[in-house]
C-alpha cells in the first residue's frame, strides 16, 4: 500500500502548503510511521528511517539556524534529505531553513510547511495515513448499524442475510454495506467496514433485483462506515445439531487477527430473523457494560442450589 505525497495536500485538516521541491509531489509515502531527525542532526544515523516523512519541529529548526554555517551541518541534511525519503513537513507556522529549502530544490523533495504544533501534527498525520496504510480485507455479508453497534449479518447464499438486512432497515436501522463488506483494521483492534465505491447503499434481494436503500428509505437509512461490534451467522436450522440454548458459551469469530463476538443463529420458517439479530445485538451490547444475562442466571441456579444442599 502506497500513497503520493501530492494526495496529502487534499487532507484539509492538515493545512500543508508547499514551499520547495514541488516537482517532486508525486513521490511515494510507504509507511504511516513518522521521524524527527534530532539525533540524525547530530551525526548519529545508526537507527534512521529514510522511508519515514521527516518532521523538523521548533526544536530541529531552532539547531540549524543556530549552526548554518558548520560544514559538517549540511552533509547531516544531505543524508536527511536523502533521495529516499518521500517529503520533509516545518511545523508551527515556520519557513524552512535555507539549506534545507537549497538542499530540497535540488533533490527535488517537497518541504511542506503547516501551522500546527507538532504535536497536533503528529496526531493528525498519524490518523490520514493510518487509515490509507490499515490492514484490509473484504468479507461476504450485510453490515447494520443497529443501535450504535456495527452488526455483520453472514452466512451462506440465498440464507436470508439481505431480507434479514432489509427487514432492520425498515425498521429504522441503517445500512452501511451489502454483499461485499469491506474492513479495515485500525490500531491492530478496531475494525471498521464500509461497501464498495461502485454501487454503495444497494441490496440485491431474490426476486426483486438492486435496490437503491438511500431512495428508498433516504440519506438517514444509511452510514458510510461503522465499527464491527458484532458478527451474527445465520445458519439453516438443522434438526440433528444442538444449538446453544442457555448463552453460557462465548463464542468469536477472527477478522484480519481481530477477535469479534460470535452468536450462530439458526434460521427456518416462522423464526422471525429479524428480531432475533436486533435482540442479540442488545443483549451484547449489555455484555459490553458488564452484564452477563446468562451468566448470572447460572449464578443465582448455583447459589438456590447451595441453600437447599443439606448440610454435612
């Protein structure tokens, strides 16, 4: 995964503005991982990225104007402002140094400047190039946000996942992608799915073809990405497998290395799917706040128990 330095210029809330080396914009951002090349300043290159965005904050800024004329100075940003590094960012409102604006119109690297901290800068910067270079996958199911809850409805061809999808967004959910769902893992924990760029907010239902959900229902029917709290597989029911009947279980499902709670609905005429996906999405979400239904159930069953037990 890569993106060109010119597609940072496009994130507003990073404010960046070109000041040297605009020729070389389209150079290639292969990492979200940062550096600021203090130590590199002061000769020390034993642990220094060249693939890395070079930050030079006040800090940086502040020791090469105070050393412009040292010799040995320039041969450090020659090696900073190597032919590998994708682009150099000044922070807080400064104007580049003049052996680095020299150094970068030479070499062709383009020194950004923004007004941000470099603190800020670093959190905002993290979080754009985070979300381009997240692990991705795409996965077979219908993503509902139901009550503020991600809920991916899976299970085989022709199951029900798209009239069990239809029937939540009629019921005032929102729809976030059909069919294909596709998912990001960011800060190795969180998934997020969103659908495809060619036909979102569309549902193929049996019988009735593609249908526009946003025409249908209206923009508040839809959400353009949610994370996955939750992943329901609908299942045919089959009278010879036993079902967990009491939610003492805990079962998960793993997408991209991420551990998401797993329930197993099993599904045949008269079972209002439905309302079972609406219900099991209440019931772990009251998980998530630390209350086990079926756990203190077994508690109580337990405890009745250990009164009625005669005594030794």
């Amino acid at each position: 995964m890569s993106i060109t330095v010119r597609k940072l210029l496009q994130h507003p809330q990073l404010d960046f503005q070109v000041d040297a080396g605009e020729s070389g914009l389209g150079r290639i951002i292969t990492t979200a991982e940062l550096n600021r090349p203090s130590l590199e300043l002061t000769g020390y290159f034993a642990a220094f990225r060249s693939d890395r965005i070079q930050i030079f904050g006040n800090g940086e800024i502040s020791y090469i104007h105070a050393r412009e004329q040292d010799a040995a100075l320039r041969d450090r940003l020659d090696r900073i402002l190597a032919e590998g590094v994708p682009c150099a960012i000044i922070t807080n409102g400064r104007r580049p140094p003049r052996l680095i604006h020299e150094i970068a119109e030479a070499v062709s690297l383009p020194v950004l400047t923004c007004p941000h901290s470099t603190t800020k800068l670093y959190k905002r910067l993290w979080e754009n190039l985070e979300t381009e270079f997240a692990p991705e996958t795409t996965v077979h199911g219908v993503l509902i946000d139901m009550h503020d809850m991600g809920v991916l409805i899976q299970g085989r061809s022709s199951v029900g996942k798209s009239e069990c999808g239809l029937e939540l967004i009629r019921r005032g959910f929102h729809l976030v992608a059909d069919d294909m769902v596709i998912v990001k893992c960011l800060n190795d924990s969180v998934l997020m799915g969103r659908g495809n760029e060619l036909l979102p907010f569309h549902m193929e239902a049996r019988g009735l073809g593609i249908i526009d959900i946003s025409r249908l229902f209206g923009a508040t029917a839809i959400r353009e990405t949610k994370r996955i709290s939750l992943v329901i597989t609908l299942d045919e029911w089959q009278p010879d497998t036993e079902y967990d009947r009491t939610g003492l279980v805990e079962d998960t499902t793993t997408i991209l290395d991420v551990e998401i709670p797993h329930v197993t609905i099993p599904v045949r005429p008269g079972r209002n799917v439905g309302t079972l996906v609406e219900i099991a999405a209440l019931n772990q979400k009251l998980k998530d706040m630390g209350v086990h239904t079926a756990q203190l159930m077994s508690e109580r069953l337990l405890t009745e128990m250990a009164k009625g037990a005669p005594d030794d």
